[in-house]
C-alpha cells in the first residue's frame, strides 16, 4: 500500500513539475522575445534615419548586451542573401527561411533564438543564445528532482505509518477471529469427548439398565451443554449483525423485566438457598431505547452470573432506579468479587474469572453485546453485600404517545 501510495503521489508530482517547468521555461522565452522584439525596433529606427536608401550603410550598434548581461547580436540578411553581422563577435548566422516569426535554432554548440522583421528588402535579424535560459532550467529541474525525492521517501514513510495503523485493526480482528475459532472449538470439544467417552465405555462391556440411564442422563446433560452453547453462538453472531442495522424504535421498561426475571430465578435461588430479591427506586417510567427481548437477556445473564457466584446460603438483590434522565440497573451478589485485574476481561467471549471454571464463558459476552448495542454504560464495582456489583445505565426515554 506504501509503495502504490508512493507512486500515485510520484506522479502526481511529476505532472505537476512537468506543467511549472513548461509554464516557467514559455516565460523565459517569452522574455527573451520582448527583449529582442525591442532591439530590433531600436536599431531598425536607428538604420532608417541614417540611410533610408543605401542599401550597402552599415546600421551602427547601439549596446551589445541587454539590461540583463545576456548579449544580444544583430545581423542583416539582404535581399541578395548575403548576410552582415552589426555585432561584435557575432556568430555565424544558419542558413534558413526567415519570417516574422520567432524561432529557434541551433548555432554551433549554442541554441540561440531569433526574432526577424523586414528591413529594405531584406531582413534584420535579432538573436539571443538560451543558455542562461537552460542554465535556469536545469537549476529548477535539479531542484525538482531534491524535492521529488525527499517527497517520495515522506510521503512513502507516510504511507507506511499510515498503512500499519489502518492493518493494526484488521489484525486484531483477525487475531481475535483466530482466539475465538479456537476457544469455540475447545468448548464444542469436551461435551463431544465425554459423550464419545461414555459411548464407548457402554459399548464396550455389558451394563445393568440402571448404568445405561446413569451414562444416557449424562450424555443427555452434555447434549444440552452442547445446544446452549451454539444457541450462545448464533445469538452473538446475530448480535453482530445488528449492530450494523439501523437504531431500534422499540422502548424497553427495565423495572418490569427485572422485576419479572427476577420471579423467574427465585426457584433456581431456592434450590440452591440464596436470598434473591428486588427493589425499586424513583417514581418515572424506567423506559429505555432498545429491544425488550435483548433487555430480558441481559438482566437474565445478569442474575444467573450472580446466582452462581453468590453460591449455596448467598444473596443477590437487583435493583432498578431512575435518576434525572438515567435508568439504571443494579445486580449485586455475595460472591468472591470480581478482581480488578480481571473485570475488563470477563466480558470476552470464553473468558472464564480465576474463581470458577463453570458455564460456557459466553454469558457475559452476550451481556456486553446487548450493552454495546444498547448503547449503554457499565461498570463492574464492590458490592454492598461483599461480592461484585454490575451496574448498567441507559438514558432514560419517555413513553411514546398514543393518538386517541
């Protein structure tokens, strides 16, 4: 990419020094053309007051060099063709056409250019060599070519920058791509392991019913490992996709589906002896712009995640309050905490915290999608209880208005 960069930008400044070049060397000539034109228009002024009809009178030199030091020599060329250099050290005149024109032409190992108007039948010749003009241009083209070169390594080193900042994404992505597929295939690998395992061990030797069931209710226990974590798969990347759709218009209240989530896990609290319980601060509607289904998996995710880290005899309380224009929802538990070092990880899909090895790893990684999308805010902190608190925060929406 340096390199293409490089050289677009190569030729771009090569057309554009050609044009200055062309534009400065025409100004150049264009200047020596003056300067001859007016030479000519003094000694032709000058010849014709002197001898208006001796055709052999000799035109008397009126400076050799211009206002610049660039000399300047005059010839006439008479209607014989016979030519009559009126300058000191004139060179030889080439032979040509003459006309009004300007030309130029080569004079020995010099270029010169000509400027010509008619005088007594024949013509009265201005030249001026191009040196200081090509001496001019190839200071200009030297200092072209300095620019053009330090440019190109600039602009390539540029580019260079440039192209291994805009690869650093593609690359993490890619490297995470990599870690995912892996990790993936390691957590679809150990159901599929121990249901192969217990297979084989049925198969190999002759059971009472009683093993058959035992090995079929662990097979069946891994089955619904395996359904839930490609359930947890599809979802994230359906997550993915529509986090490049448009902004949803669908207004979800927090309070009722943590409310209602929260009556949802109290058999699985009770089962296992944890106080789960709800509150409620504020009086507005804790409404908030994003889809209730993804707002039911979240706060789902939330009390399950708290549920198993708050263990046996351990409490998890969920609350929802509104403050000026902010819904906010709390999910605290007894737990071991979540170590500082560890809290922006845990949101990576098949992390796992030091404390504990269960679950899939693609609870809170769902979590953190539904967050993104939602475009809320979160924050992992202490809890009041001793273990960890998750607090998430919406801006607060009003109820859409029905027309009557």
């Amino acid at each position: 990419m340096a390199t293409v960069a490089t050289g677009i930008g190569t030729a771009c400044f090569i057309v554009i020094v050609t044009i200055i070049s062309v534009l400065f060397v025409g100004h150049l000539n264009s200047q020596v053309d003056a300067r001859l034109h007016q030479r000519l228009n003094i000694e032709g002024a000058i010849g014709s007051n002197i001898a208006s009809d001796n055709e052999t009178a000799v035109i008397p030199a009126t400076g050799e060099q211009d206002s610049d030091d660039v000399p300047i020599y005059i010839w006439r060329v008479r209607a014989n063709d016979t030519v009559a250099a009126h300058s000191l050290d004139a060179p030889k005149l080439p032979q040509r056409t003459w006309s009004a024109r300007d030309a130029t032409a080569a004079v020995g190992q010099s270029t010169f250019r000509f400027s010509a108007i008619r005088y007594r039948g024949g013509w009265l010749i201005a030249g001026e060599s191009l040196a200081a003009v090509a001496r001019l241009t190839s200071i200009l083209l030297t200092l072209e070519i300095v620019v053009g070169v330090v440019l190109a390594v600039l602009m390539f080193l540029a580019a260079f920058v440039v192209g291994i900042r805009a690869q650093a994404p593609i690359a993490l992505a890619q490297r995470r791509q990599n870690e995912f597929t892996s990790d993936a295939s390691h957590e679809l690998r150990t159901p599929l392991s121990v249901i192969e395992a217990e297979v084989d061990i049925s198969l190999s030797q002759n059971r009472d019913a009683s093993s058959y069931r035992a090995t079929l209710r662990r097979v069946r226990d891994e089955g619904h490992r395996l359904q839930k974590i490609v359930e947890d798969l599809l979802w994230l990347a359906r997550s993915d996709e529509d986090r490049k759709a448009p902004p949803t218009t669908e207004r979800a209240d927090v309070a009722a589906i943590a409310n209602s989530s929260s009556q949802r896990f109290e058999g699985l609290a009770l089962a296992h002896g944890i106080a789960l319980s709800y509150s409620r601060e504020g009086n507005e509607a804790a409404l908030v712009s994003a889809p209730a289904d993804a707002i039911d998996r979240l706060i789902g995710v939330l009390v399950d995640n708290a549920c198993k880290f708050a263990g046996d005899g351990g409490r998890v309380n969920v609350n929802v309050a509104t403050q000026s224009h902010r819904t906010i929802l709390r999910v605290d538990d007894s737990g071991p905490g979540i170590p500082t070092s560890e809290r922006d990880l845990i949101f990576h899909r098949f992390q796992h915290s030091d404390s504990t090895s269960s679950g899939t790893g693609l609870g809170l990684a769902i979590a953190s999608a539904i967050i993104a999308s939602s475009h809320a805010q979160c924050s992992i902190d202490e809890s009041d209880l001793g273990g960890a608190r998750f607090e998430i925060s919406w801006r607060r929406v009003s109820a859409p208005t029905t027309s009557s």
